[in-house]
C-alpha cells in the first residue's frame, strides 16, 4: 500500500469515527513525510482538514455531520487542486519550559498557507531516503557468509549437528542430536539501515538493531551460555536454572538466569547502558559488580565506573518497538540514531545546535518525515547523498 492510499485509509476512518489514537497520529506524521507535489494531489476535503487543523477548527469525531459532509466531499471529488507554492507553519505543544525543540506526535498541529516567495532548496529528495529494512549477514563456523533477508526465507544451513533455520524472516537454532559434540560458532551482523531477529538454540530471542553484532555458539553444551554483542540488542532468555546466561559487550559481562532486557553498547556512546524490563540481571565491569531489578539501568563508563539508576524502559526498547522515542535528548543523540537507521553520515557546520527534544514518531517513515518535525525545533539539515549536514 502507498502512502497516498494509507492517508485515505487513514481519513476514512476517521470519518467513520473508528480512527485510534495511535492511527491519527500516523495520519498526522505522513501528511507531514509528502512531498509538496504529493500533498498537492491530495483530495480537497483533505486539504481542508489540514486547514482546520492549523486554526484549531478541527471536525470533532463526534459530530456525524461533519463526517458525513467532508466523507461525501472526498468520496465524489476526483479533482486535482491547482498547484500553488506553499510553505508549512507547525504550533507544537511545549512539553516543558527547558525544551528549546519538541517533536510529540499527540502534540503536533498543522497549517498550510500560501506564500509563494518561500522555497525549499535540497540537493537531494530526502524522501528518497527509506527507513532501514529487516536484513543481516550470517557468518557461519566455516566462514561461508549467507545474506538473511525475505528472500532466504526457509533456507536451511547445516552445520555438523545444528540446523538454522530461517523461518518467516527470522534466525533460528535448532538440535537434531549428540548436543555433547563441540558447538561451532557463528556471527549475525547487521549494517546501518538494518535490524534482524533471531532464536538461539537454548530458544533465548535476541533483536539486532542497527550496526550491531552477536558471537554466539549454534548449540549450548557447557555449564553456562555466553555471547558476544557489539551495537545494541533486547534479549529475552530462555529460563535455564542450571546455565546462567552472560553477555559479553565492551569489557562489561551481564549475567542472567532468564529475563528480559536491552543492552546499548555503540562506539559511539559515552556509556554502556543494560536497561531491565523483567527479571533480574547481574552487571560486572572492572571488578565491580551490580543487581539490576526491573525498571533499573545500568550505566558504565569508559573508565569502568558503573552506575545504577531507575529507568524509562519504554525508552531503551523503543527501537525494538518500532520508534523512534527520546525524553530531553540532545540533538547528537538523535542524529546518532538516525544516522544508523538510515544509513547516514552525520556532520555539523559550524556550532552544534543547543536543543533538547522530547517525543515520539515511527521508525518507518522516510527520512522526509522525521527532518520535518527537527525542523520545528530550529533545526535546519542539508543533504548530499548519504551525508547529512546538520547546519548552524
């Protein structure tokens, strides 16, 4: 389904008063990711709405007339509004008085005036840039590599008594027998621009995001489970008394029994962070060592200190979720993100802008939709292929 027939779908339902929340939200966000030659094809009542939005005039839901009145306009309208020049005006809802740009999906209203002498000039379409996709590459023991996307769905690789299996687009490990036999050990790694999902052996489930990778054996023989990760994942542990889980990431080790919890551990991070959703983890760096209970973060440092601190986990797995979600973010702690997730280089002119953003919007949309809402916040970007400045 195309955008344009998702945003008629979406309005649709809004007419007939069964729009969710979450649904109108997502209109708002891909009327904002169009083109101004793709808003321009949009019916007229759908034009108005965004008029009415902009002047607080709104139809309520509740109001059948007005449902009834605007879906008979779109329903019998097959015009194409004359093209114009226009430009977006954006009132946002202040979250809190120390945030100087807020980008909140309940929050955003839209107004679209005629000012022909205002342009965009872009040295390339930035809604030609997609979201990342679901894709990984499997090193295997021997160091065949083998590309996991859609296209390898069913596919099967041997290796000695281990089958992955790789079943509706994600990784799974499989024993056939002699679980005593010395376990080979393989890779999934992920790019920028993509995330995978795979199963473990013992059937622990593990989210790669972007530009990240997992070390793993394809069979747990021994007294106790251990991986290597680089990047982030969200883990949930198969439950396993007898063999405790360990992760291994950047000098840290978290050691687990089964639970479920995110580990965020790029280069390019000041800190290490273990966020615990459920269960209970143990965190050992530099000789130092730290319970987690659920609702708590794990910090550690270049230098090793380790900190504990109750968390918004709702923020660590947001990622996993499908969003991007921030709470008084720093704007290279965005641009991070979305560089990874659309594979982008990230460079500053001049000064870094001073703004914290709070809010939340789908990792979905085309790049477009996300530099839109930045630029409510007094961020202005240009875009030269796969490198984003970020101007002054």
């Amino acid at each position: 389904m195309d955008t344009r027939q998702r945003i008629n779908n979406l309005f649709e339902k809004y007419l007939n008063g069964t729009c969710t929340q979450t649904e109108w939200e997502e209109l708002l966000i891909l009327i904002d990711g169009l083109t101004r030659e793709e808003f321009e094809l949009l019916n007229t009542p759908l034009q108005q709405l965004w008029h009415q939005a902009g002047t607080g005039e709104l139809p309520s839901r509740s109001k059948t007339a007005d449902r009834e009145r605007i879906y008979t306009n779109i329903v019998n309208s097959d015009q194409v509004p004359e093209a114009t020049v226009r430009s977006i005006k954006w009132r946002t809802w202040a979250a809190a008085a120390v945030l100087t740009g807020v980008f909140i999906t309940v929050g955003i209203y839209y107004k679209y005036n005629l000012k022909p002498q205002q342009t965009i000039v872009k040295s390339i379409a930035p809604e030609k840039i997609k979201p990342g996709i679901n894709k990984a590459i499997l090193t295997l023991a021997n160091g065949k590599q083998v590309v996991l996307d859609s296209a390898a769905n069913g596919a099967r690789y041997q290796q000695g008594k281990a089958i992955a299996l790789n079943q509706n687009g994600a990784l799974s490990y499989n024993i056939t027998s002699d679980e005593k036999a010395a376990p080979g050990y393989n890779d999934v790694t992920t790019a920028r621009a993509n995330e995978y999902q795979l199963t473990l052996a013992d059937g622990t489930k593990v989210w790669l995001n972007a530009s990240s990778s997992l070390h793993f054996p394809t069979a747990f023989n021994t007294s106790s489970r251990t991986v290597e990760l680089k990047g982030e994942a969200y883990f949930e542990v198969a439950k396993d008394k007898t063999k405790p889980f360990h992760v291994m990431v950047n000098g840290a080790e978290v050691v687990v029994l089964g639970t479920h919890f995110n580990i965020n551990a790029y280069d390019d991070e000041s800190e290490l962070k273990t966020s615990l959703l459920a269960g209970s983890v143990k965190i050992n760096s530099h000789n130092k060592s730290s319970l987690l209970k659920p609702g708590q973060e794990a910090n550690v440092t270049r230098n090793g200190e380790l900190n504990i601190a109750d968390a918004n986990v709702e923020l660590a797995v947001a990622w996993k979720n499908g969003f991007f979600q921030f709470d008084k973010a720093s704007l290279p702690a965005i641009m991070r993100q979305i560089g990874r997730w659309y594979d982008l280089d990230i460079v500053y002119s001049g000064k870094i802008p001073d703004r914290l953003f709070k809010g939340k919007i789908q990792r979905s949309l085309p790049l477009s939709g996300i530099l839109n809402i930045l630029k409510k916040g007094n961020v202005n970007f240009k875009l030269n292929s796969h490198t984003l400045t970020v101007l002054e």
